[in-house]
C-alpha cells in the first residue's frame, strides 16, 4: 500500500466532558458531531488494496469483508478516512444501532465471519480525513478543512454501507442531537477544535457522554483471574409478574483494587450460596460466543444486597457496556430493583440519523 502514511495509525482522542461546550470555549470555535457507539476505525485504500485499522492498532480486515467489499466500490482510489463501523437492528421505521450484534463479528472461523457478514452487514460512518482522493496527507490541516475536504469526496460517493457523519457549528443542534439521537443507540456528541489538526493519540476533542444510575441487585461474583479476590460482581434486575417473575443477569461491575477485590470476598461471605457440605455452590452464567473458552462459572450470592451503578445506556435487558460502582444502597428492597425502572432513551430511528439533513 503507497500511500503517505503508515500502519499502525494512531487515531486521535476525546477527553470527557459534563456538558456540549459553547462554540466560543475554544479558539476557532467549535464543530459538534453525533458520537458513534462501535468500533473506532481507520479506512486505508490505495487501489484494491484497503485496510481496516482499529484504534488498538490490530486489523479489522478479515472480520468485514463487506466493508472492504464497499470501500473497493464507493471510494476514491487512494484515500484514509477516519470513521466508526457499525451495525444496525431492528426493523424498517425503527432501527437502531447494535453493540451486541457488532461484537458478535469479531470471530476466529472464516465460515463464521462470512455468514455474520450476510446476517449482520457492517457499515462505516465517516467523520475525518487523513489522506485526501488525490493522495495527499491532510492530517496538518484545521478539521475544518477537513471536513471540507471529506465532503467534497462523499460528493462522489455512491449510495451505500458508507456514510458521512453530521456536522453543526451550533450548540443547541448539538444539544438536540444529544438528546434526540440516543434512542437510534448513539452515545453523546463529539466537539472538536475546527482550527486543529488531526493529532493522533492526543486528546483534543471533547466527548460528551449520556450517564445514568440505576439500582441493581448482586446476584454473584467471579473470582479475580488471579485467584484471589473478587474480580467482578454480576448484577440482576428483576422482570416480569406472578410465573413470569425472574431475575435476569443484565451485566457487571469489575475494575476493582487488589485490596478491595480481598475485601469483597469477606464482606459477601455471609451471602455466598454454599451446598449440603457447606462448600460455596457453584453457578454459571449463558455461554456466548465470547466465553467460548472461557470458564462462565461463578460464586452465587443470596440476592438481598442492593448497588446503585452508573451505566450509558441498556440494549434488550443488558447494560451496554461495563457499568460503575456508584454506592451501596442498604436503605433499597431488592424486590425494587426491576428492568422497567430502568431509564431508557425514547426510541429515534437510526436511518433519520443517517439520512441528509
């Protein structure tokens, strides 16, 4: 592949902020962006040559042929945009971004790879430029040239899986887009500087992200992968009334110090579950594609303790992604902690959110 950059290509970063910024918090003001829920992605093309680039570095190439298979027909011959890939679900009128749906595609059987390719096609949103269509670096330039430049390039780009962000210099639209695009499974808004260039593995945008809390309750814990301590607690809501009551797994807490992983073990203790020998039971989780060869058991707990977390968004009845200790709430009824208290988005459809404005 000739083109002036190399792989590994470093993107750059957001940091977090509490609120949409105004356009004057920075020098040349600001340009807001939806922010995207998949896999962060650099899209290479010199020719029929193309590379898919994730933000750790390792290829996506081989897991979304489809992709490829798009890039090789929509875009200029030589280019490198930066952009998300994603995954959409749910019916016409009423589609959504799928985070469960995108990890499924990182799998180790070609066969598997090439059926998800079908079942659950990819598409790339694209939100920077790297390398312009006549194969000049355009990393130096202000994003707002940038994104001049992506434009003009997607004005050759045919309908398809590829797609261009949208872009405002007005907070309150921004603002609405924070509001309006999380029930399609987008996460936040994007700010970024229009007057800087790409820096890659710096920090220079902003990201705002939405966060709630909710009350769930300890259901278990898996032992930390070192054999000692706690390495995450399970957490359940319950759903359903009369025979249809249950407590479904809906994620988990990890990320704890050594010391309070010791800790945990003592202070659930007297909660463990434990058999006619009084050796703690032993439980285990849905297998999935990702806990293949993974061990799914974990130490079952009475479910009588009660933790606030802070979590993004939930899809189905799961959190989205790995939620935060908030609090412990010995003052809640685990009875009080089911699925529909639970504060979701209002439902917005996602081909609104790729449709032109």
């Amino acid at each position: 592949m000739d083109l002036p950059i190399d792989l590994p290509v470093t993107p750059m970063l957001a940091k977090a902020a509490p609120a949409v910024p105004g356009g004057d918090a920075v020098d040349g003001g600001y340009l807001y962006e939806p922010k995207w829920d998949g896999f962060r992605c650099v899209v290479l093309k010199d020719g029929d040559e193309v590379e898919l680039a994730s933000r750790g570095k390792k290829p996506l190439t081989r897991y979304f042929p489809e992709v490829v298979d798009a890039c090789r027909r929509l875009l200029p011959d030589r280019c490198a945009i930066d952009g998300e890939i994603v995954v959409r679900a749910g019916s016409p009128g009423a589609e959504h971004l799928s985070w469960e749906a995108l990890s499924q595609r990182i799998h180790p059987a070609a066969s598997r790879i090439e059926k998800l390719s079908s079942q659950t096609p990819a598409e790339v949103v694209a939100f920077d430029l790297l390398v312009d269509a006549d194969g000049s670096d355009v990393m130096d330039l202000a994003f707002a040239d940038r994104r001049a430049r992506l434009e003009t390039l997607f004005a050759r780009v045919a309908d398809g899986p590829i797609h261009l962000t949208r872009v405002t210099d007005d907070p309150a639209v921004a603002q609405d887009w924070f509001t309006r695009f999380e029930g399609a499974g987008l996460d936040g808004v994007i700010a970024k500087p229009a007057a800087a260039p790409y820096a890659p593995g710096r920090r220079t945008m902003l990201k705002v992200k939405h966060k709630r809390t909710a009350d769930a309750v300890v259901v278990g814990y898996r032992v930390h992968t070192s054999g000692s301590g706690v390495g995450s607690l399970l957490l359940g809501l319950h759903t359903g009334d009369g025979d249809d009551a249950r407590l479904v797994n809906v994620g988990g807490i990890a990320a704890f110090t050594a010391k309070r992983r010791l800790e945990l073990v003592d202070e659930l203790a007297p909660l463990v579950v434990r058999d006619d020998d009084g050796n703690p039971a032993r439980a285990e989780t849905e297998r999935s594609r990702f806990s293949s060869n993974k061990d799914i058991g974990f130490v079952p707990l009475r479910p009588e303790r009660v933790v606030e977390v802070a979590f993004d968004q939930l899809e189905g009845d799961r959190f989205r992604h790995a939620v935060q200790l908030v609090r412990w709430r010995p003052d809640k009824d685990p009875a009080d902690c089911t699925l529909d208290q639970v504060d979701r988005a209002t439902a917005y459809d996602l081909a609104e959110v790729l449709a032109d404005e």
